[in-house]
C-alpha cells in the first residue's frame, strides 16, 4: 500500500512540474481563491538571485523602454543576474513567459503591463515559492496571495507639474497675443478609459488649471497602448479641433511627431521626445521604477515580506520629470515648478483638492472609490476626506475616475 501511494504522489509531482509547460488553450485564466502555502522569507544569496522581467512591448514603446532601462540599471546596480521577455502580450503568453522564467531558475517574476495581471496570479498560485511583481494592478490587496504584489508611484504628482508647465505655456501664449483665454484648449492622447488613465489626464488638467484658470481640454482615446498611427491621427484631430497645446497618455512617438509637424507645444510622459521634437516639447513625467525594483530585490535577499501594494513618492526618487526645454517653455517654468514640488512634499498642495474641482456644475465633497477591484467594478471605498480625494493611499494602482466639469471626451474606449 505505501508503495502505491508514493507512486502516486511521484505521479502527481511530475503532473503538476508538467502544467508549467503546458500550452493552456483558454484566454482567460482563472483568478479566483487563494492557495495555502507560506511563502519561505529565508534570505537568499545575491548570487542565487535570478530576476525575470515581461514586458508588454520593447524599447521602441517609451512606456517598456521606460521599465527596460530601470530594470537594467536595478539590477547592475545590486549585481544580480536577469532575463528580460519583451513583446508579450496581455494574454496566456504571460502566463507561459512566466512559467518559462521559473523554468529559467527565476525567483522573482516582475511584469509591466495592466492585463498582465490575471496571469501573473494565476502563476503565482501554481508557484508559491517564486515572488510576482506586477506594476499597475489593482488585486494583490484582495487576493491575498503572499507571493503577489502590485506596485506604483504617485504619478499623479508628476502630472500634475507637468500640467503647471503646461499652464504657464499657455499664460504666455496669451500674452503675447497668440490666443486668447478662451482659446486656451489643450488636447490629451490617451490609451483605454481605466481609472489610471483618467488619473492622470485629470492630474494634469488641474496642474495647468492652477495657473491658468480658463484652461479647457478636450480627450482623444485610441484603445491602446502602443499605436503610433493612432496616437499621431488622435494628437492631429485634437489639434484641427483648435487645441493649442497636446499631452498624452500613450506610448509611442505619434502625438509628439504630430505636434512637431504642425508647430503645437508638447507635454510627453515616460520620458524625453525632445529627439523627435526639438521646437515643440517641453517637458515630460515618469515613474521611475528602479527604486521598486531595488526593493523587490533586496527584500528576496533579507528574507523581508514585499508590500502588497507599494506606491513610491517623489520622495523616495519614483515620480521625477525631464530635463525641461528651457527654448519652448515658458519662462520661469523653472522656479515654479520648484515652488509647486515643494508645496506637495510638504502636503500644502493637493493634487486632488476638492475645492478646485466640479462634477456637474456640483461641488466635489463625496466620491465613493472602485478599489476593491470586482467584475461588476463596484464602488465601495469612501475616497474624500480632508479637502481632498486620497489617489493611491487605499492600494497603489490609481482609482480616481471621476468626469470632471472642464474636460471633455471626444470618444470612450474601455
């Protein structure tokens, strides 16, 4: 009898060992539950650590080039050795990617991309002795899985400097007789209608706002993170629609190359396109995620439990600007954004200040958050207090998406 049983188990190792390879024919994995198992928190040697990265697209997104190059410089800065997968899309492929880097010997699994995440789970319950990172997710604080985390920064804060550069590119243009107030219109690219992106193009609404009060924008989605056809046809109707200045929330060279051809100021993010347009850009936001990546890292290393859901800061060098154009922005751009910076290290400046926003034409005193995150997308977190709406202190993925009074959208794209 205890032989049969030990044939048995041997049987059901070598099944299980087996799935990793397996080619799941379904497109949708399954992410319900929670496995049972601890996740061993022994130190590990750096010399046994092995990162893998999956990434959604490769240096030719500024968003991956963006994760490429903080991974890169992560792991040179702590010696460890990696293995970057690039161009794998939000599909079971991350899934087999990530199956693929265990089998690689990996003991932490990062990925960059939103709709990674279901697979991301659901290796990480076929692994538990593996830690998953994920950026951008929204379910590690609900799964409860100890060896998945989700991690972003306050990026709401970039945009939101990045929103005074524009503002006072705007002041100047209406000084010096180019438009007038009412004509202060910017236009803003952006991916999907997530919470993320509505974040982030409202952030940087009211950054310009807080300097130029008659500032309106118009919203322009392509249904995708990476389509420079899209981006550039996107950025060219904004501006055809009368929108003088153009930001974006999408990854490729498209909305800043329309910008240079038809001489439109330009805010980016992710990083410089300053090489593509030189007499238009004006500077840029970005996480940016090697301060994470040295932390995933050196928790594996300690023996340390990894945040949930970590949410770096300005402070701690995660949401940073670009050197700014100092030829196209507006003077003093400078100094004001070192005063701004200042004011929301200190807490004096809040992004979200309730105060400065409208919703119908009604006051924004109560807004009840989707934060844990279901199917049905249920409200169910109370996210004003204090004057203002709490970005990211309840998880670290972005949640703010409401349609504030001032900004319009051309479409929808979920």
């Amino acid at each position: 009898m205890k032989k049969i049983l030990a044939i048995i188990m041997a049987l059901a190792l070598v099944f299980s060992l087996a799935a990793c390879g397996a080619k799941d024919t379904g497109t949708e994995p399954e992410t319900q539950g929670k496995i049972d198992e601890e996740v061993s928190l022994e130190p590990v040697a750096k010399e046994d650590i092995k990162v893998g990265f999956i990434f959604l697209h490769d240096e030719n997104s500024t968003y991956d080039k963006n994760f490429i190059e903080a991974a890169e410089a992560a792991c040179k800065s702590l010696g460890v050795d990696h293995i970057t997968m690039t161009n794998i899309p939000e599909s079971n492929e991350c899934y087999e990617a990530a199956c693929d880097l265990v089998d690689e010997g990996c003991n932490i699994i990062f990925a960059d991309s939103f709709n990674h995440e279901d697979y991301l789970i659901k290796a990480a319950k076929e692994f538990p002795d593996v830690q998953f990172c994920h950026a951008t997710g929204t379910k590690a604080h609900t799964e409860g899985l100890p060896n998945f985390h989700n991690a972003f920064a306050s990026i709401y804060e970039g945009r939101y400097l990045a929103g005074v550069a524009a503002g006072l590119k705007l002041n100047e243009m209406i000084d010096s007789g180019k438009i007038t107030a009412d004509k202060a219109k910017m236009g803003y690219v952006g991916a999907y209608t997530y919470a993320e992106v509505i974040s982030g193009y409202t952030s940087f609404y009211l950054g310009a706002k807080s300097v130029c009060p008659s500032v309106t924008m118009d919203v322009q989605f392509t249904g995708s993170w990476y389509d420079e056809t899209q981006e550039k046809e996107a950025a060219t109707k904004l501006i055809n629609n009368g929108c003088v200045l153009i930001s974006q929330h999408a990854d490729s060279m498209g909305a800043p190359t329309a910008c240079e051809n038809a001489g439109v100021p330009d805010v980016s993010y992710n990083g410089s396109t300053k090489s593509v347009a030189p007499n238009t850009y004006i500077i840029s936001s970005k996480i940016n995620w090697q301060p994470y990546m040295e932390y995933m890292i050196n928790c594996v290393i300690e023996g340390k439990k990894i945040d949930a859901d970590w949410t770096g800061t300005i402070a701690t060098g995660s949401v940073q600007l670009t050197e700014l154009n100092e030829d196209v922005a507006a003077a003093g751009t400078a100094a004001k954004l070192e005063e701004v910076k200042a004011g929301i290290e200190a807490g004096t400046i809040r992004v979200f200040d309730a105060s400065a926003i409208t919703v119908g034409g009604k006051a924004f005193t109560s807004y009840m958050a989707d934060v844990d995150t279901d199917k049905d997308y249920t409200k169910d977190t109370e996210a004003i207090s204090d004057g203002y709406f709490h970005e990211s202190e309840f998880r670290s993925a972005p949640y703010f998406d409401a349609r504030i009074d001032g900004i319009t959208l051309l479409n929808e794209q979920f």
